[in-house]
C-alpha cells in the first residue's frame, strides 16, 4: 500500500490517504513539539508523497497549530484545495469565559470561524467534535453543526472521544431528520489499547463511520524507544504520562514488535502502525511526527503486510479485557442456534434448555 492508495472514508465519498497527518505537536507551545521550520518540512514531505489528510485541533498549541497549518497551506489555494483538512471544536481557549468551549451552537459557531481564520481557509473539510459535552443537548449539536454544512463552511462532521451510545443517537437522529450525518469516529486505538473494540468499533461498522485512530503507538511506547533493559535510564517527554504504562504486559508486546520487525527488517513502530491500519473499520490512521525520520519511520508501515500467524501473536498478547455485555454475548450468540455451525463456528446448546423433543414445553 502507498500513501496515495486513497480509501474512502466511512459511509461517505471523502477520499483520505491510508494514514493521516496529526499535527498535535505542531509547534512548541506546550514545552515539547516541533518548531515552525520543522513543522513545515514535515508537513511539505507529507504532501509529497501522497498523503492528503492532515489532524489538527483548535487547542492543539493554543492554536498555534491551526496557524502553522494556514501558513502552510491555507494561504495557497492550489494547494489548499487538494488537501483533506480536519479539526475540531470542544476544547476552550478562553478561560472564565463559560461558553469558551463545549458543543453547544455558540461555541460551534464561534470555534469555527476562529478556525476558518487560523487556517486562512473558507472551508474545512471534517470538523470534529473532540469530546462528548454532557452539558448540551445532542439535537443541538447535530443542528448547529448541519447548519454550518449547508453554509458550505463545513464538508464534513465526525465525532472523537464520545461514547458508543452516544454516537449512535446523534447518528440516529441526524438520519431521522436529514441533517448532515457523522462519517467517522476517531478514538485511541492501538496494541495498548483494545477496549474499544468492545462497542465503539462495532458501532463504527453498524452506522457507517469511518475509524481514525489516535496514538497508534500509545505516546511512543510503541515506537521501540521504551525497552526492558533502558526502562531505568530512558525518559520521555511527556513524562509519566507515557511511562506509567510500562509493565510486564506491555514489555510482551514491545519484545514481540522488536523480534517482529527484525524478521521483517522493519521498525517496532511499522510493525504496531501496521497492525492498527489492518482491523476491520480502520480506514486511516492518524501518525504524529515531530521530525522528518520519524514520518519516514512511520510511513515505512506502508509496505508491512502481517501475516496471518504475526497478526495472532500480537493479538493474543494484547487481548483486551471487554466489559459487560461483550464476553457474555460472546457465547449467548451461540445459544440461540442449537448446535448448528453459523459462519464457520460451532455453537452450543443453552445449558438449561432441554434437549430432546419429547421434553419441549
């Protein structure tokens, strides 16, 4: 697969590039990050090669990342408009003021045109919601959000960090009252972290969303920079945030990646982005870079097919623990086909339920 290997996303005819361009560290207002120049060569080399999906937020270095980004592209419109171009609204830039962040209409209306301005753009292209807003009304969001669609200030409207049943109201209701509907879902997804396969992924596949996962690499641990021998002298950047998650469990998996890309002459992380951009309703992943050799890095997953026996291995070493009502219904499904075999599984009997004829009541 190339970068220019174009897939569509979700129930919708968007083209991205298999792996999307985050631009969280774009810029080093956070006391970590890529500077200007950096950022630029990245996102420039990115383009090259055929990517055309680019991440951002409105809060991501205080904005600054979203300026970067407009100075990049946004002020060229040849290249502007050849460009899939995503952010979102919901963090706050304003503190004390209480309609600074949020979903609620004002805040929309008010994020995106500050967007649009950063940007130095007329239009975006996927405009996400980064957090669910208990606060307000799910109508209200999904109308705001049509509303700024048939303005033409928005192409396209996704969800991020929001609970499966939530998503599948607001889709529910978009589709009941022919607003704009959501075309994708972008959560955390990696070997590190599976638990979203318990409801979000399958909500993804049933109502058309696309998934764009974030920290493929779970914040580098999976990068190959974290090992068992260096666990004591190595320390990342974004503190113990990143480093409180080492573990035996996690140490497995980082050995398993190692041996891996050794027998595929390919990094730890090529090996772990290629595992995430392989599961069912993945259609781009989303791959930080603060310097150029890590988006060479990260790209070379690209060519990195697992075959069946590697994607096993790390599969078992990193089953998720699923809450209720997924490992029940795991079997439950098998009850109601009495022993017969549906899409090559064999079921079993309900425990309880009689077995002969003669004892049917």
């Amino acid at each position: 697969m190339a970068l220019n290997d174009y897939v569509t996303i979700g129930h919708s005819g968007l083209r991205v590039s298999p792996f999307c361009l985050g631009a969280m560290t774009f810029g080093e207002d956070w006391g970590w990050g890529s500077s200007v120049a950096e950022s630029e060569a990245v996102i420039s080399t990115f383009l090259e090669r055929g990517g055309n999906f680019i991440d951002t937020a409105n809060v991501y270095t205080r904005g600054h990342s979203e300026k970067i980004i407009g100075d990049c592209i946004g002020r060229d419109r040849s290249k502007r408009d050849r460009v899939v171009l995503a952010t979102k609204f919901f963090g706050s830039l304003y503190p004390g003021d209480p309609n600074g962040g949020g979903a609620n209409r004002k805040t929309i209306v008010a994020s995106c045109e500050q967007s649009l301005r950063r940007l130095q753009t007329d239009y975006i292209d996927l405009y996400w919601m980064h957090c669910w807003d208990r606060f307000t009304p799910i109508e209200e969001t999904m109308r705001a959000l049509d509303d700024l669609v048939a303005a033409g200030k928005v192409r396209y409207i996704g969800f991020s960090d929001t609970p499966a049943w939530k998503v599948a109201q607001a889709q529910t209701i978009a589709r009941f009252r022919g607003w704009a509907p959501l075309v994708a879902l972008q959560i955390e997804y990696s070997l590190l972290e599976r638990t979203v396969e318990g409801e979000l992924i399958p909500m993804a596949l049933e109502m058309g969303l696309g998934v764009t996962p974030w920290s493929p690499l779970k914040g580098g641990l999976l990068s190959g920079k974290y090992t068992r021998d260096n666990a004591a002298t190595v320390k990342a950047d974004r503190g113990e945030r990143v480093t409180q998650n080492l573990g035996d469990k996690v140490y497995a998996i980082i050995d398993a990646l190692i041996a891996l890309g050794r027998d595929l002459d390919a990094s730890p992380a090529s090996v772990a982005l290629a595992w995430v951009q392989a599961r069912p309703g993945v259609a781009s992943t989303i791959i930080g870079a603060r310097h150029l050799d890590q988006l060479d890095q990260n790209l070379a997953a690209l060519d990195l097919r697992l075959s069946a026996d590697q994607i096993a291995r790390l599969d078992t070493l990193s089953k998720p623990t699923l809450g209720f009502p997924m490992p029940f219904l795991n079997v439950a499904s098998m009850f109601s086909q009495g022993g017969t075999t549906v899409n090559g599984e064999k079921s079993t009997l309900w425990p309880l339920a009689p077995t002969k004829d003669s004892e049917r009541y």
